[in-house]
C-alpha cells in the first residue's frame, strides 16, 4: 500500500512547522503526528484510507487494541450460581442462563479494556490530542463503536461509568442482575408453600381455583387450617408481606407453587392412583434384554380385545422367553386365571421345551397375584424366581412382548384391537361412547383359533434386534449353552397331572386305560415299600393327546420313569414289520424279567426243609446236604438238640 506521505517530506514539513510531532521520537520507534496538524489533503488522503471520520475510528481502535478475552471470567459466570426464589431455604442452586454468561463475560472483558486505556492514557495524556478532560465521553463513544453484541453497554455514559467503578472496585458479581435471586420480591417463603402444598395434596383433589380460594378464606379467618398430624394449627400472623398486611396471593401464583418440579413430584404422588403415579411420573430401571435365549422367562396373563358372542372376553395366561421374544405357552378360559390355569402354562411350555430341544429355563419372572400359591413349586422348578411388583407393568418382561403381539400381529389381522381411552392408532371405538359402533361378537373357538394363529406368526416374524432371523431361529440357535435340558421327573411333580395307581404283575401299571412299563423294574421294585405297591404318576400329554411317558413316586420317593406298553397284532397273518419289532420288545422284556427273577432267588433263596428232634435228617435231605452235614460230623456230634422250627440248613450254619 503506497504511503500517504513520504520520509523526506515529513522531515521537510516537521522542520518547517508545518505538522506537530506527539512525543519525542526515538530511532526505532513510529513517529506520531497530531491530525489537526495535517494539510486538508492529506487528511482527505488519510480519511478515504480510514474510510471514515478519522476521531470514531481512532476511538474504536483505541479501545479494540486493549480488548482482550479473559477466559476466568467465562470461568467465573459459567459457575456462578443464583438464589433460586422457589428454594424454600434460598440456596444458591441455579445456574445463569447461557446467554447472560456471554453477556457479563464481554461486559468484563470491556471493562478490563477501559482500565487499560485509561492506565495508558495516564501516561500519556496527549494520546487525544492532547486533550485530558472529558475522557468518559470519549470512551463511551468508542463503546457505542463496537460491534453489536456489546449494546448492552450502549446506554448512557453515567450508567457506564458507575457499572465501571462497581466492577473496579467490588468485583464481577456487580454486573449480575440484581432482579435474580431477589428475595424481598418474592412472595412465596416456606410457610406459604407448606400451606399451600398441603391444601392442594388434600384427599379430595382440589382445582387450583379451589386450592387459592381455600387460602384465601384462612386469610379472612373464615375457616382454620389443623395439621392432623402434628395437630398444628396454622398461624395467619405468620401470612404477612413486607408491610405487616395479609399475603394475597393470585391463582396464577398458587399455580406457579404447586407446579413446581419438587412439589409436583409428590403432589402427583398424593393425588394420583399408585399405578398411575408409578406408570408416569415414577423413576425406573433401565434394562437391556438377555443376550441368549431361556436365560428368562415371563410369565404375565391378559384378556383379548375382542369379545364373544355372549360378551365377555377370553382370559389369557402365557409366558415368554425375553432374549428371541417367542411366545413359548398359551392357555385360553373363559374365567380369570387360577392355579390349575397357570400349571397347564407350564404343562404346556414343558411340552414345547421337550419338542424343540431347548434347554430349561434359568429364570422365571411371574407377579404376586396367585404366583404366591405356588411359590414352593417355583422354587424346585427354577434356579432364579423374580417376582413382580404388582400392577407395574414397566418391569415385567412380559408386557412389552404382549405390546408387540398386540399391534404388531394382532392389529394387523383383527379388527378392534386397541383400548378405548389411549391415544391415536392405540385407540379403539367403543360402544359406550359411540352410539353408532358395535363391537363385533364372535364364538369363543374362533377367537382362541385366531389367538393361536397370531402366536405363531408372532414367532416367525423378524426378530427386533437381530436382522435376517425370526424370533423362533434367534430361540433355537442362540439359546443359553450354560443351562442344561429339563429333568423330566423333577418338573413334572410339580405341575404334571398327577394319578393314582398301582403296580401289576411287578412289570406295569395303568394310567389313561393304558399299560406302562417300567423303565427299570428291578431299581423301581427295590423302591417300593414292602407290601405296598400304590403309586402316584405325574404325567403331560402332548397337543394330539398322547402320553409318551410318567414318572411314578411313592410318597415323596421317585420311583422310576414308565413308557406306555405298544401292542401288537395277535394275528399272525396280519402282523407288520413295526408289530413283529414290538412283539420283540416284549420277548426280550419277559426274558430279562425271568434272568432277574432267576439271579435274586439264587442270591436269597435255598431250598431247605424242616425237620423234628431226634430224626434222623439224612433221610431228609439231598446228597449234597448230606455231603455238607458230612463234613461237619465232629461239631454236629456235640450237639445241643436246637430249638422247635430251626432248619436243618441254619442248624449246619450255626454248627459251623
């Protein structure tokens, strides 16, 4: 950039007098030259450089060169903290709103900026011309020359100096606000919120208007407010503002009180239903699902969305494996769930475990209501057993699966699917408050039909978190390889149906108007009781009616696993591949009975006879036995005769 005046011509006009140097100029250093001094074009020169009047310019410069950003004082406003005017006990809990931070921060940053300009011009007071009065209007007019966001300090010149001095000599905390964290201001102290709190948590679930009327009234000494606890009367001398008068508060302001966050937050505790309290305003866990399958289950019951035909609604009991969100059981009544509903649950869940090859569940997740019955039979069945609080939903597992049945499958294939009083697609019709809807009726059998269908779409459909699988595979490949498959005869005593019977012919025993056989009839009889062959089968049928197996007890020993006897076809002629197996079967059986049979009467029987005294029991005995006598010669003849009843065979033992 071409210079405005040239170093030979400066020397020139400085030894002429034509121009005034400021200072004394040094080698080095710039010199300074008073403007007013100057020829007219050279300040013409200097003006169109400047692009503008030379004095704003030179006071907004002035005062930039000396703005610096001061990060402790960001630091410093950032956690600065207010007297909150709702704390009832006037801590300083709030922070200052964002905006206000950067605000005081550049207010500081400004004033720390004139500090410095006045210490230099201190030391240099021909800085301006020479001139060294009137400085605070010239600095607030090189304030009202910078940049927009420092308008908050463009209001008038004594306003600015004060607001200078304050921050000087007091600190930072001068440049807050004073209507933040006024107390004197504010009406609500903490008896006015204890009064008012109280009448709005009352019983009767005051409106507003009501709960501000009431106040108003105890002010007018027209009723008297007791705490029934304490049996503390209210003092209304202790309701006055500043100028000793009654505290009249507006609706707005009782709103603002009971609006509160912390006193909203148990008001809505004293003034809603639990469930509802609990199911909207109450702090939760916050859960992810397990990682395989079986690991956990849920067990929850439900009623369907529609009705039958004679108006009532299908009551559902069922459970759910939380990692792959299968539906593993479901059973249908027309009546509310009881204990035997929920043991042909699990009867049922057995049955689909055993089916699919899955292992047996490691922990079961149930609710109080009637579980509580079976509390015993949980705790034999399952490692881990959660029960529920009752009626909050957010825990159980179950819920969200039966949500995701419900409008994800069901919605989609039946009408009225919803709840009359939710929101949007989650809302149905209903006949009471549409005169023109009627909810469709249909037979029970349909509605179970469609239940079941639903179930298993369920199962096929996409699994939620894992992409390219439906739930039933993410089940099968992915269930938990630390848990082992079901012990049949532990399970089923607890929910298996039970049935009284009897051993026959040490082999079998009749269950269902069908023959079972003991799996292992020589462990089995060493099990039973002498002379008492009654036991008690515990048995589960499978869908198509069928019994494979029952486990039998005495009492409470187990007895042994039975298999239901297959018959083949008497007639030769007309005997299959599949009878000539089974009648094979039976063959071997009988001869392993007769080998066993065969093997304990060599190990406690031995044919002996009974003799009188003073016979001669050779003639009695086989030539073996006399052999054996025989041998024992010298002890039997010495002999004491033995007493009435003793056989020869334990006569020759005890001789021996």
């Amino acid at each position: 950039m071409p210079s405005i005046m040239s170093r030979a011509a400066y020397d020139k006009r400085l030894c002429r007098r034509q121009i005034r140097s400021v200072g004394k100029p040094s080698p080095g250093k710039r010199a300074m030259i008073e403007f007013e001094s100057l020829s007219e074009d050279v300040k013409m020169l200097i003006r169109a450089r400047v692009g503008g009047d030379v004095y704003k310019v030179v006071k907004r410069s002035m005062l930039e060169n000396y703005l610096v950003e001061n990060v402790e004082m960001r630091n410093y406003f950032a956690g600065y903290l207010l007297p909150d005017v709702h704390n009832l006990k006037g801590c300083a809990t709030r922070n200052l709103p964002t905006e206000l931070q950067m605000e005081y921060s550049l207010q500081a940053n400004v004033f720390d900026a004139i500090q410095r300009y006045i210490n230099a011009k201190r030391s240099n007071r021909a800085v301006l011309g020479g001139q060294s009065f009137n400085v605070w209007d010239f600095i607030f007019e090189g304030v009202n020359q910078l940049p927009e966001k420092y308008d908050s300090l463009k209001l008038n010149v004594r306003w600015l100096q004060n607001k200078y001095h304050r921050y000087i000599n007091i600190g930072p905390s001068t440049l807050v606000n004073g209507r933040f964290g006024n107390q004197y201001s504010c009406k609500v102290t903490e008896g006015l919120a204890r009064l008012i709190c109280s009448l709005h948590g009352d019983s009767k679930i005051p409106f507003v208007e009501r709960t501000a009327e009431l106040y108003l009234q105890f002010l007018r000494n027209e009723i008297d407010i007791v705490d029934t606890a304490t049996g503390e009367v209210f003092d209304r001398r202790l309701f006055v503002d500043k100028k000793g008068e009654s505290l009249v508060v507006s609706v707005s302001t009782v709103w603002n009180i009971v609006q509160d966050p912390r006193n909203a937050q148990f008001l809505k505790k004293l003034r809603q239903s639990s469930i509802d309290y609990r199911t909207q305003n109450s702090a939760y866990s916050h859960r992810h699902r397990p990682n395989f399958g079986m690991s956990k289950i849920s067990m929850d019951d439900r009623d369907l969305s529609r009705k039958t035909v004679e108006g009532g609604r299908v009551h559902v009991y069922l459970a759910v494996d939380l990692a792959s969100e299968v539906v593993l059981c479901s059973v249908y009544s027309r009546e509310n769930p009881t204990v035997e509903m929920i043991k042909e649950c699990f009867r049922a869940m057995y049955s689909f475990i055993v089916i699919n090859g899955l292992p047996w569940a490691g922990e079961c997740e149930v609710e109080n209501h009637l579980m509580s019955e079976l509390r015993g039979e949980l705790d034999r069945m399952f490692a881990i057993v959660t029960f529920c609080n009752p009626q909050n939903s957010k825990e159980k597992g179950a819920e969200h699966v039966i949500r995701q049945l419900k409008y994800c499958t069901e919605k989609s294939n039946h009408e009225g699917i919803g709840r009359w009083h939710g929101k949007g697609n989650y809302k149905t019709k209903s006949e009471n408050k549409d005169e023109d809807y009627k909810q469709p009726r249909l037979p029970y059998d349909t509605i179970v039909a469609d239940a079941i269908a639903d179930i298993i779409e369920h199962n096929n459909k996409p699994h939620s978190r894992i992409a390219g699988k439906t739930r039933l595979q993410v089940l099968k490949e992915n269930a938990n390889p630390d848990l082992q498959p079901p012990v049949a005869y532990k399970i089923l005593k607890e929910i298996g149906k039970r049935t009284e019977t009897s051993v026959r012919n040490y082999d079998s025993f009749r269950l269902q108007y069908e023959d079972y056989a003991l799996a292992t009839p020589e462990d089995s009889l060493a099990r039973l009781e002498p002379n008492n062959y009654t036991v008690q089968a515990y048995w589960n049928e499978r869908e198509d009616g069928t019994i494979p197996e029952a486990y039998i007890y005495q009492g409470d020993v187990y007895i042994g696993r039975a298999t239901r006897y297959e018959r083949y076809n008497e007639a030769k002629i007309e005997r299959t591949a599949k009878d000539t197996e089974i009648k094979l079967e039976h063959q071997k059986r009988q001869a392993h009975q007769r080998k066993v049979v065969k093997d304990r009467m060599a190990a406690v029987y031995s044919k002996v006879a009974v003799i009188k005294n003073n016979v001669d029991y050779s003639a009695v005995v086989g030539k073996k036995a006399s052999a054996i006598v025989a041998d024992c010669e010298l002890e039997i003849t010495n002999y004491e005769p033995p007493e009435r009843g003793v056989s020869v065979g334990q006569m020759a033992i005890d001789s021996i």
